[in-house]
C-alpha cells in the first residue's frame, strides 16, 4: 500500500500527537514495553518528547514533537 495517497486529519493537541508518535515507535522499533514519553510540559526534556530502544540493535531513539498550528504538526 503507497501512504503517500493518505492523510491523517489535523491534530490540535500536542499530547495527542506526542501519543501517536509514541505508538509508532512501538511499532517501528518492536518494542512495545521500552518507548515512552519524556516528561511533560514544562520539565526539562533536552529537547526529547518520546523515546526507546530498538528491541534488534538496541540503538536508542529519540523524537522532538511540535504542534505549530492545524495540520502542520512534525516531528
């Protein structure tokens, strides 16, 4: 399947968004138990939002998310 033909519909609240990028991960890096979210707003984060470990090389991964207005959210 090409995803390039799919678009999620915007996502307001960076929590929100912070949880689906934490749930991609999980998937991506077949480690379900070992990605989580770093902190909340407001903590000292170092510029990490959500972060793990790929189960396979054990590289650690880390994702700075940001929700700059409706439907321009990255990561």
């Amino acid at each position: 399947m090409n995803m390039d033909s799919h678009q999620l519909a915007p996502i307001e609240d960076d929590k929100v968004f912070e949880s689906m990028i934490r749930d991609i991960l999980k998937v991506r890096l077949t480690n379900r138990d070992g990605v989580q979210l770093n902190g909340t707003r407001g903590q000292r984060q170092y510029s990490i939002d959500v972060f793990g470990r790929d189960s396979i090389n054990m590289d650690w991964v880390g994702a700075q998310c940001k929700v700059s207005g409706i439907g321009k959210n990255y990561c």
